[in-house]
C-alpha cells in the first residue's frame, strides 16, 4: 500500500504533482481542497456566512459533498450536480478558506477523504494531510514557493480559464488565506515532521515531479 501526502500553501503547485505522480504511478489521487471548496460554493448559494460556525454547522445535514472519478479524473459534486468547473472560480477559494476552519466541517470532510483513500494506493493533495488526515502516509512533502510566485502561477491559470483577476488583489488574498489556514485551531496548515520540505520557487513543474517521483522509488 503507497500512501502520499502533499501539504502545502495555494498555488505552491500541488495539484500539479499530485496529477502527474497519480498518472505515473498509476494510483489515485484525491484533491481534498476540491472538497472544502464545494462546501463553501453551497454555503454560499444558500447564503450562509462562511465564517459564522453556527449557521454552517446548521447547514451541514444537508450538504451532501460527494466525490466520483470519471475516466481516472475527480469529479467534485454537490448532490447530483457536478461542481468541478464551478469551485475554480476565484471567489469560492476564500469561501472554502472559511468553512474549512470550523470543526464541523473538518470532521465531515475527513471522515469522507479517510473512506475514500482507504485500501487503495493514492496520493492526497491539501493542508492537514501529512499532519492529521493520514499521519502514517509512507511518502510526505511539504510543497512550498514565494508569495510572488505563487501568485504568478494562480493568475496564469485563472487568466487561462477566462476569469478577470486583479494581480494586486490575488496576491494579498492569496497571503491572507495562507495566514487563516495556519493559524486556524483545527489542523492547521504545517509541515509534518517526517514530511520533506521542497521550495518549488525556481523549479519547473518538470523538475518538481522528478524530484517527488526519484524520492517515492
Ligand atoms: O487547495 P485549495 O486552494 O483548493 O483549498 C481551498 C481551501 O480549502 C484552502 O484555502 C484551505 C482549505 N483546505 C483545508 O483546510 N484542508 C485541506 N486538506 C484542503 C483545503
């Protein structure tokens, strides 16, 4: 059984390595960010205050978070929709940042990533997954890069999916979010002990998995 924990800020490149390690080595991957982010979309849609723990614990029954996987790729759905392209929209990153520091949420949503990587060789993406979802994972990383170039990534690719967004502005949203989610009490963003620190500043997406993939074999 192979067990891989990616941890790490927005825009740090992740994902990134996550679906290129998943394809390699042929094992799942589980995007758990996806996850808060269809929670916080509902939250919205249903005009909760993200940030208020009563309300989004009042709606959490009812929230049914479910994730498939179509020819290999995650799909992230809220019920029977598919919310995969909706939870990329800029301002729901911030409305997951939200719900993701209340308890309730985190109980739900691990609970949910625990059942879907267990038994099965896979590779999870997010905050708290070297940490608390899988502390015995074999493999651990902490992925990390400038604020700048953390940045520079984020705004290339929502600019590649058409979305308007102010550089300035996603630079100091993207520090703020980084700030709530390793400072929030419940599993905050930090670098497992046994996790390997890997600054991807001057890296290519390239090198980044060859490094992750020469220290898995
Ligand atoms: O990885 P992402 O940017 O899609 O995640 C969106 C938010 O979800 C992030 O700001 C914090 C939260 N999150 C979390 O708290 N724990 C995880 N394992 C993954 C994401």
């Amino acid at each position: 059984m192979i067990n891989i924990a990616l941890d790490g800020p927005a825009g740090s490149g992740k994902s990134t390595i996550a679906k290129a390690i998943s394809k390699k080595l042929n094992i799942l991957y589980l995007d758990t960010g996806a996850m808060y982010r269809a929670l916080g979309l509902s939250a919205y849609r249903l005009g909760v205050d993200t940030k208020d723990a009563v309300a989004v614990e009042k709606i959490l029954p009812n929230v049914d978070v479910r994730v498939k996987y179509e020819n290999g790729s995650q799909r992230t759905y809220l019920g029977e929709e598919d919310v995969s392209e909706k939870i990329r929209e800029n301002h729901v990153s911030m409305l997951a940042s939200n719900v993701s520091a209340h308890q309730c949420v985190r109980e739900k949503l691990v609970e949910l990533q625990r059942e879907i990587a267990k038994g099965t060789d896979c590779v999870l993406d997010g905050r708290d997954i070297g940490t608390h979802v899988l502390p015995n994972a074999n493999y651990k990383f902490y992925v990390t890069a400038s604020l700048e170039e953390r940045t520079e990534r984020r705004y290339k690719e929502l600019i590649a999916k058409g979305q308007t967004v102010d550089k300035n502005a996603l630079k100091e949203e993207i520090a703020t979010r980084d700030y709530n989610d390793s400072h929030r009490k419940f599993a905050p963003l930090r670098q497992a002990e046994d996790a390997i620190y890997l600054d991807t500043s001057d890296m290519t997406a390239d090198e980044v998995v060859a490094f992750v993939v020469s220290k898995i074999k």
